[in-house]
C-alpha cells in the first residue's frame, strides 16, 4: 500500500515550521495513543503513522530528503551504485495524464512498487524551452540475479501452505470476519526456502538510481510530469510503481510569469516618457526595440504579442507585458536643478490646467473634500 504523504498526515502544510508541527504532533498523539484507544488497531496504526510523520519532519536532514524524494528518501538506508540511463520513448504519452488514479483491487499477493516523487527546480528559461536533466533517486530495483522471483538460482519459490497462495487469510475480530494479509508469507502468497542472496528473497533492493528525464518546453511550478514503471519495483515480480517529477520553477530575475505571459518592469528617464521614444527591452530571445508614446505615464504597460511563453498543453503562445517605470533622475547638478526649477515654473498658474491636469483634478478634488467636511 502506498503511503501517505506526512506533512497530510500531521494536517499542516509544506512550508509548517516546527512549531506548527509539534503543535500538530500534539494534539494528533492525543487523540490516537494506545492508552486513550485501548485495543483499537486502526487508532493504533494512526498513532504510529503520526508519530513516524513527526520524526522525520522534525529532523532537519530527513525533512529535506523527504522533501526531495519522498518516502523512498527517508525509509531506508542507502545502497550505491549506479543505475544506467533509462529509454524514455513512451513516457510523454502520459505527461501529465492523471495524476494518482484510483487503483482498484484489493491488496493480493506480491505489493506493487510505491510511486515516488521527485521535485525538480528549473530556472525559468529551462521551463520555457525544456531541458534534459540527470535525476538520482534512491530507489528499489528490479533484482536482475533472481529475475525479481526471490528464490535463489536453481530453487523454486513455493506455494505459501497457510494461505494457498491468495496471501490473505481470514481472521475473527468479536463478531466479524476480517481478510487479513497471511502472517506466514506477509502476503505474498509465496513461500522462499532458498532466498537470492542479492537480494534476500524480496526480488527487489535498494540502489541509487541515475534516469535521464526530458522536460518538455512550457511546464510551470506545480506541473507533474509521470513517468510511467520508473518508480519502485514491485515485490517479487509485481509491477513497478511510478515516478512523479513535481516541477518547480524558481525567481527570475527579470521575469515574473503568469500563466502563459511574461511581466517585466523597465526604467525610462522622465524625458523619453514626455517626449515619447524609442526604449530597449529584454526578452527570453534577446533584446527588442519597444516604442514609447509620448506622454506616458508611470506604470503604463506595453504589451509585446508572442514574446511570452509557448503554453506546454495548447501550444499558445503568451505575451510579454512590459510596464514604464519612470525613473526620477538622481544626484542633480546644481545646472540640473536650476533647469528643472525654471521647467517647473513653466507648468504652474494658469499652465498647470494644461500641462499637469491629473494634480489639477486630484488638488482640486482635496479642497472639495476638506471644504464639505468643514460645511
Ligand atoms: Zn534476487
Ligand atoms: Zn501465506
């Protein structure tokens, strides 16, 4: 069975601090502890989920390797080794297909392998365009001496006597009946006299795996990329799970995107933008001339059609928005501000209505407010 996600177990969100979590461990441990649920097995299941969710999201190291790699990152100690690269013809049929789709069936015989996680961050040019990157997951994998069986070169696994192979038995809990996984095979369904010696009779074992994984152009923060078998093996032969590459996409320094657009804030001196001109803008391909009218004013946005992101899922191309900041000018010679005082003097009296007539509306509507407050 797959496990829960912890920082869902404890209830607190991803970014918690340890304070949320111990306040969230606290009150979870409560209500869950053997000696307030006397004899109740599934509060008892509860409580050792919560508690193993607060060891590892409490400790520093582990939290981080949880958060890398998920589960598979903090359950077992590490093997080494080196995975080779994986073919990856058939994976982007499933880009982003569903996501964790109900699995149906009862548990029955050897487990399948848990799917993984694996966050990636990706600067915002390699989002745009896509980007083949190197991944190590600490994984288990298929046992290629035993062929995943378990059973050691030249034996047989047999059939397990107590539960006749389904891995399940019958167990009676007061008045009811309860399917329970065979306590002599661990639900497997079979039995190994002869383990593998690499991998003690699991069929399976732990190894840093190296892939190669293709993100295609135009994925964002929060898009998931599937890769379908390239999670952990299955137990003795069952299907492998799979791998969930979880992208994040981290700070430009110049763009900021939303959806398919790009955002951008440009400087132009307090001249260009009265007088109007010709600016230089940067884009993801390179810088591009950007008119100005003239009379613009402070955080007037331009929009730039198709310089913005090519959309993974519809093929759409996004705009670039570019908005004027005026800049105003710093360090004046005394020149300077003669030039301007004598400039400003041209705007006021009888101009001002004329040249400034946004102050003009917003002095005018100030006097209004004051002189009907006083009324
Ligand atoms: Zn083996
Ligand atoms: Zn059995």
């Amino acid at each position: 069975m797959s496990k829960r996600d912890f920082y869902e177990v404890l209830g607190v969100s991803k970014g918690a601090d340890e304070r949320e979590i111990k306040k969230a461990y606290k009150r979870l441990a409560m209500k869950y502890h053997p000696d307030r649920n006397q004899g109740d097995a599934a509060s008892e299941e509860k409580f050792k989920e919560v508690k193993e969710a607060y060891e590892v999201l409490t400790d520093e190291n582990l939290r981080a390797r949880y958060d890398q790699y998920g589960h598979a990152g903090v359950d077992q100690s590490q093997g080494g080794g080196h995975g080779g690269g994986a073919d990856f013809g058939d994976i982007f049929g499933d880009v982003f297909g569903d996501i964790f789709g109900g699995r149906g069936g009862g548990r029955r015989g050897p487990a399948r392998g848990s799917d993984l996680r694996y966050n990636m961050e990706l600067t915002l040019e390699e989002a745009v365009r896509g980007v083949s990157k190197e991944i190590k997951i600490p994984t288990q994998v298929h046992c290629e001496v035993c062929n995943g069986s378990g059973a050691h070169t030249g034996s047989q696994a047999h059939t397990c006597p107590t539960c006749h192979g389904s891995g399940q038995v019958q167990m009676r809990q007061g008045f009811f009946a309860v399917q329970q996984a065979c306590p002599h095979c661990h639900g497997r369904g079979k039995i190994i006299k002869d383990p593998c010696r690499k991998c003690h009779g699991e069929g399976r074992y732990q190894k840093t795996k190296t892939l190669s994984v293709k993100i295609p152009a135009g994925v964002d923060t929060g898009d998931r990329i599937r890769l379908s078998g390239e999670g952990e093996a299955g137990e003795a032969g069952a299907p492998a799970g799979d791998l969930y590459v979880q992208v994040h996409v981290k700070e430009h320094e110049i763009f900021v995107r939303d959806g398919n657009d790009l955002y951008c804030e440009v400087p132009i001196s307090f001249t260009t933008a009265a007088l109007g001109g010709e600016i230089e803008v940067p884009t993801l391909d390179g810088r591009v001339k950007l008119k100005v009218t003239a009379e613009t004013q402070t955080g007037k946005l331009f929009r730039l059609r198709g310089k913005g992101v090519k959309s993974v899922r519809s093929g759409q191309v996004g705009d670039l928005m570019c908005k004027v900041v005026i800049e105003t000018p710093v360090k004046l010679t005394e020149t300077q501000k003669d030039l301007l005082r004598q400039l400003d003097e041209s705007f006021s009296g009888a101009a001002a209505k004329t040249h400034k007539p946004k102050s003009e509306g917003f002095f005018e509507g100030v006097k209004r407010f004051f002189d009907d407050l006083t009324k």
